[in-house]
C-alpha cells in the first residue's frame, strides 16, 4: 500500500501492466521521452524503451488509427488523447473501426485498447481542454466508458480496461489529478496523500467494469455521480445535511443498474449529477434506467443536475460547473417536493 | 554573415513600393475532366511511357534518387506482347498461367454475382472489371501471416490466396454459412487466415490500420509486413495523410497501394489529386518512395510489388504504389456510370484490358492458345457456377436460410453485458 495522487496510480498501472506483458505499448503526443503533459507515463520510456513507449505526431486520429492495427495484430495499446477535448479526429477511429471489429469480423479480429484522456474542467482550460464527452461514448455499441474519481480506482480500474478484450475510453478527471475537488474553488484541495482513496495497492489489482460503489450511505436520497462530481456532490450533502447516499458509477458501460436500482428503491428519491451539458447527456439514460426501474417507489420527480448548454466558457467556469450550491438546491427540491 | 542585397532589399521598410492596381474579382477553380457523356474519350493528358522504359533502383536506393518514379509508369508488357525491361522476368510459365486463372475465375465470380444481385439475391454487389491485376498479381508477391488492409475492390487477394468462391458467395447472400453471420454488406469480406483484414467500407480508416499493424510486427520483432489499400478518391481522407506521417515517422514495413481507377464514384481522379502531377508524388513530401505503375499489366504489378514488399521485409521502410487503372463497370450495383463518363471511355482506355494483356503474352510465350483459353474460361464458369449453387443451397439474403436475429446480439462484446443480455430478451431471441 502506498499513498499515490491519481496521475501516480495510473503511471503505476501502466508500469505494472508493461511489466506483466510485454503487449502492452503505450503511446500518443508528448508522451514517450517527456512522459506527457500530465506525467502520467514519466519514467516509462526509460523503464522499457522506445518501441514500448514513444512519442507519436500530432494526429489523434493516427494514434487511434496505429492503436486499432496494432490492437487486431495481437498487441494491447493503452493510448493517450491529451485532453479529451482533442479526440474529434479519431472518432471515426474509435466509432467506426475499434467499436466494430469484434462484431463486423465475426470475432477474427478484436481490438483490446484503452484510450486514456483527460476529462473535465475546473482549470480555467476554457472550451478546449474542459469538456466532458462521456455521452458521446457511451452511446456507442461496442465500447466500453470508464471514469475514475480517486488514485486507488484509478489504477484498478485502468488495469482491468487493459485487460479487458475490447477497446475502452478511458476518461480521467483531470480537476482530480493531484486531489479530491470538493467544488469550491477558492479553497485549498486536500491532497491524495491525506485521503484514504490515495491508498492505493502496490503491484496487480484490478477493480472489474461495470461495478460501482457507493461513497456515501444515506436514506433520504440517491446521488448518481461520476467523476469529480462524486466529490462536489459529497460537499453538497455534507452542506445541506441531507442523508443522501451517492452512488459512485465509476463504469458508465457497461452499468452496474442493479446497486443503482437498489439505492434508489430504499431512498424514493434521485438527483444525477455530471459536468457535462445537459441534453442528452448520460443524465438523460439514468434517468430514463431509473424511471423504469423504479418509477412506483419514487417520491419526487428524478432531478438531474449538469453543466449548461453551452460551450464551456473561460471567464464564467465557475458559473458554468455544477458546483456543491446547485447540487444543494437540487437536494433541497426534491427533498421538499 | 552580412545580409543579401536581397535580404536587405525585401526587408527596407524605406523601399518604396509601386501602388498595386484594383484587385481583379476572385475566380474559384473546379477541376473538370475532359469529357463528358456524349463526348469522344480522350486520354491523351495521361502520359504513358513505353514498356520497359523505367530502370528498376536496388531495394536500398535514396528516395532521393527514384523520385522520377513517381511521374512514370513501369511498365513490363508491350504492344507486341512481350516482357521487355528491367522489371520483366520473374514469373514463370507456370506461375503466369496461375495468374491467368485468377483473375479469370475473379472476372466470371464477378458477372455471376453481379447477376445474382439483379435476380434479388442479395442488395448490393462491386465487380473488379478491368482491375483484375492489380490484386491478384500483388498477392503473389506476399508470404503467409502478412496482413492485407483492403477496400472492397481487392478480392483478387482473396481468390489467389486460395479464399473458397463458396465462402465468398455466402458472405454475399448473407446466409446461414456467411462466415460474417449476416452483419455486414456484401463484399466486406473479412479472413484473418488469408492475410485479409475485415473491411470497413467506411473509406480510407484501414489505411492507418495498416501502418498500426505494420508498427507492432517491428515492436514484437516479428518478420510479417502489412499492405494498405486505398482508391485514388479516398486519399483525399485525412486517414490516408496520417497513414503517410506514421509510416515515415517509424518506418513502418507497409506497402501503402493506390488504385487509381480514375474514377470516385462519379468524381473523376482530379477532384483529388488537385495540382499534384500524380498520386504518387504525395508520397514525396514524407520521404518515402514512391512509384507508378501500369495496373492492368500482371506482370509489373507483381514486379512492383515484390520490390516494395522486399523493402518492408528488409526493414527499409514503406513504399509507396499509385496503381494506374481504370475502372470498366460501375461503381456498385447501385451506380449508372452513363450519367457522368462517356459511354465508350473504357475501350478508349490506353492500358487495354489485364485479362487479354496476360493472356496474348502467354500465347507469345508459347506457353498458351486460343482455344485453351476458351477451353479454360468455359472450365472457370464451370467451377464458380458450382460455388454458386452450394452457396445458395445454404440461402440467400431474402430466403429462409438466414442468420439468427439471435445472432444479431452476439460478439458486441466479448462477453455480453446486461444490458444487451436484456434487450435480447425483449426481442424474444
């Protein structure tokens, strides 16, 4: 056991995963000699050389593109997109091509890669290295959507997508790197190293896909939340003094209904929270899952709780994130209706 | 160092400069081909040097020194029918014979099923007519476990790999011994076994692909190399750029082919190429060598090929092959070249058709007649009409004998999640 920021936990599952197969390869922009923008793979060239870490040309859909043959050769490519922001170029990669191997092959050849990227804002990043797109994944036949919220998940969970025989998006919340964001900007972030979720397990783990946990118990109201929101949500039941129980989903698909069904059974009330914007977001299919499964046990209407409908902004990142005082009133709504 | 007059001139801010004239209105530039429907054909812009003409470089040559390669045409087969140059010589009788074979069992399979598609057998079918050449005479030029990254008019690898007509017609009648079980359109062949990756039919994704695959055989030391496919259209597709970055970049063992068909569907080969003399020349810029050569000539594709396969294999890196052909059909069943090329366009093509182009060599050669060649053609129909029938006693795409709806939901995944597990219930399968 040893304490780890998420950026170390998952350059520690990288490291473990190269060492227990020499398949593993890992690549994209910046990413080989310097060890990225965000130092996730740092050391990792000088551990296991050039042909298994190195550095690509500023193509997103040429890395995908690479990771997708490289995939169907027999290798496992764990990529990295340097913010999500960036991915547009390689849909049509990850859509198109990785998504539908498996299928459009009859099996003759699969892809298993992971493409890690940076998600989120909270970093004055403005519109292009702040957005959320875990919908446009997760709607996607053939992928699987993976989004962490702390070190020690970080690195089970991106060890079971690099096993795993099919491709995943793997989104890391990039306002959690170094700490557990509780929403309010203007105050100092804990760091991992003075939190239990930054005890993270030395050498193989793995936390399956499709599993969620539950951060918080409470009665009086479930909280789906993914990402940083897991912990903005957190500082808003804490405020408000409202007994919610806030379901970690970790994995958006596949989706642990069965813990999300049973939380919201006990509780009659629900509140969904993700930064990304609203319409069709993944908000939209939980609580779509919710009403169907649980529509004769709520008590109020599903709430959900998302960025604004509009790009992310610079200036306005704090009136624009759904941070702990929105959640509150939502809390408080549902809570009175 | 002092700077140039020139220097000095083109920065004195007291220079003075003459006053220019009132701009002239812009004017946008749309390429056109030279002809129309209803016009003459005519290919005289297409400059084609005669057989033989075009030294043939050692494997290891500077990109450097061949780029003149990327504005000729190798070319091995003359006017009178004879191997003649550099690039001549490496096929046997026998092996020429083979080829023959191919690409007439390809061009027959080709007319039965494009037939089979007007009887309502299945939806949609693309023939090869014309470019038989180019994929058949390529494939002998590989080595067991190199992978092909093709587009759907490449079958010709599959049919002189040894891939079985009755697979073949299955995948197209989409019926219960579709080895695809039904899930993609007819053509999108996919056989792992005969170096055949599953094609997309999204244009120009597998090109990249095909430097990935090529990039992880050098990672595991592996000795395999990878060949991309991609129409003269579809390297308009960024994907075929990144394909070019990559495989300089890591110089990847790929043979990275060009079909120049000259027509995308109804745009004709100027819409993307642009200002560039050639396809060719794009491969100049990324330093990898790049060649042109006359498709419908068995004998020079395979030439071209085997010298750009033994580059990959001897680790010099990629090549680049821009294959000079034409397309004699339509694109698809679902196209009517008439509306947008002159109905006469393909006789009038200077490169002649590959079929009789191998045949009339053999006959020179000695190796080959008239009437063996009909005798064949007759034995070749004979075979594939066989193919055809035991493929549709196993369906065809709007009988009975079909894929499962059941099978619709499998192999998503690996292991299929609830969710799907749940939908599949509610589809009562």
């Amino acid at each position: 056991m040893t304490r780890r920021t998420m950026i170390e936990a998952i350059r520690d599952a990288m490291d473990v995963m190269m060492s227990r197969d020499d398949g593993v390869v890992v690549f994209g922009e910046d990413v080989g000699y310097f060890g990225g923008v965000f130092r996730a793979s740092q050391g990792l060239q000088a551990k296991y050389g050039t042909s298994r870490c190195f550095d690509t040309p500023i193509s997103e859909l040429g890395i995908v593109g690479i990771a997708v043959g490289m995939a169907a050769y027999g290798l496992k490519p764990c990529v990295e997109i340097q913010f999500a922001d960036y991915m547009y170029p390689a849909y049509d990669q990850i859509v198109s091509e990785a998504a539908r191997l498996r299928y459009r092959s009859n099996g003759q050849f699969t892809c298993p890669l992971v493409v890690r990227m940076p998600t989120g804002g909270g970093i004055f990043g403005g519109q292009t290295h702040s957005q959320s797109p875990e919908a446009l994944f997760t709607h996607v036949c053939g992928i699987k959507t993976v989004v962490p919220s702390n070190p020690r998940d970080a690195k089970g969970l991106l060890i079971s997508a690099i096993e795993d025989p099919d491709p995943v998006i793997f989104l890391e919340p990039k306002r959690l790197y170094n700490g557990p964001f509780d929403g309010h900007h203007d105050r100092t972030v804990t760091p991992w190293s003075k939190h239990d979720l930054g005890e993270v397990d030395d050498g193989h783990f793995a936390i399956p896909l499709g599993s969620a946990a539950i951060r918080r118990e409470g009665n009086a109201v479930t909280i789906l939340a993914y990402g940083t929101m897991v912990h903005v949500a957190e500082t808003a039941a804490n405020e408000t003094g409202i007994d919610a129980e806030i379901i970690d989903l970790r994995s958006l698909l596949p989706l642990d209904l069965d813990t999300i069904e049973a939380s919201v059974k006990k509780t009659g009330r629900c509140v969904i929270v993700h930064e990304a914007t609203l319409t069709s977001g993944f908000g939209a299919e939980l609580c779509a899952l919710v009403q169907t499964r649980c529509f004769y046990h709520l008590e109020a209407p599903i709430l959900r709780v998302a960025g604004w409908d509009t790009p992310y902004p610079h200036a306005q990142e704090w009136d624009y994130f759904p941070g702990p005082a929105r959640i509150g009133r939502a809390l408080i709504e549902t809570m009175e209706a | 160092m002092p700077d140039s007059d020139l220097t000095h001139d083109t920065m004195s801010p007291r220079r003075e400069v003459a006053p220019s004239p009132a701009p002239a209105p812009l004017k946008l530039h749309v390429p056109e081909p030279a002809v129309r429907p209803g016009g003459t054909p005519d290919f005289s812009n297409i400059r084609i040097p005669r057989a033989g003409q075009v030294d043939r470089p050692s494997v290891d040559v500077d990109p450097e020194a061949i780029r003149d390669l990327a504005f000729s045409v190798i070319r091995v087969l003359n006017r009178d029918s004879e191997a003649v140059g550099p690039w001549a010589g490496a096929l046997s009788d026998s092996e020429l014979l083979e080829g023959l074979r191919h690409m007439m069992t390809l061009r027959a399979f080709d007319a039965r099923m494009q037939m089979a598609q007007r009887q309502g057998k299945t939806s949609f079918y693309m023939q090869h007519m014309g470019e038989e050449a180019v994929s058949c005479a390529f494939r002998k030029a590989l080595l067991p476990g190199d992978m092909n990254f093709p587009t759907y008019r490449q079958a010709g690898l599959l049919i002189a790999g040894g891939y079985s007509l009755v697979e073949m017609a299955c995948q197209i009648y989409s019926n219960t011994h579709d080895p695809l079980k039904g899930r993609q359109l007819p053509v999108m062949y996919s056989s792992r076994e005969h170096g055949f990756f599953s094609i997309s039919g999204n244009l120009a994704t597998q090109y990249i692909q095909a430097v990935g695959w090529a990039m992880a055989s050098a990672i595991k030391n592996d000795t395999k190399i990878a060949v991309g496919w991609i129409g003269d259209g579809a390297t308009a597709e960024s994907d075929f750029h990144a394909a070019l970055v990559f495989a300089s970049t890591y110089r990847a063992p790929v043979v990275l082919n060009i079909v120049n068909n000259q027509w995308a569907i109804s745009t004709f080969q100027g819409i993307a190429r642009g200002g560039s003399g050639t396809f060719a020349a794009r491969g100049l810029g990324f330093g990898i060598p790049a060649l042109r050569v006359d498709g419908n000539d068995y004998l020079a594709v395979h030439a071209v090929a085997k010298w750009a396969c033994e580059r990959a294999r001897r680790n010099l890196g990629p090549t680049l092959i821009e294959h000079v052909t034409y397309r004699v059909g339509a694109h698809s069943t679902s196209d009517d070249p008439a509306g947008y090329r002159p109905k006469t366009e393909s006789d009038a093509w200077p490169l002649g058709d590959p079929v009789i182009r191998l045949k009339n060599h053999l006959i020179v050669r000695g190796a080959w007649s008239e009437e063996r060649h009909k005798q064949t053609e007759a034995e070749i129909l004979d075979t594939v009409i066989s193919a055809q029938k035991e493929a549709e006693s196993y369906g065809t795409l709007h009988s009975e004998q079909r894929p499962t709806a059941r099978d619709m939901f499998e192999g998503v995944f690996a292991e299929m999640p609830p969710h799907l597990r749940r939908q599949r219930q509610e589809a009562g399968v």
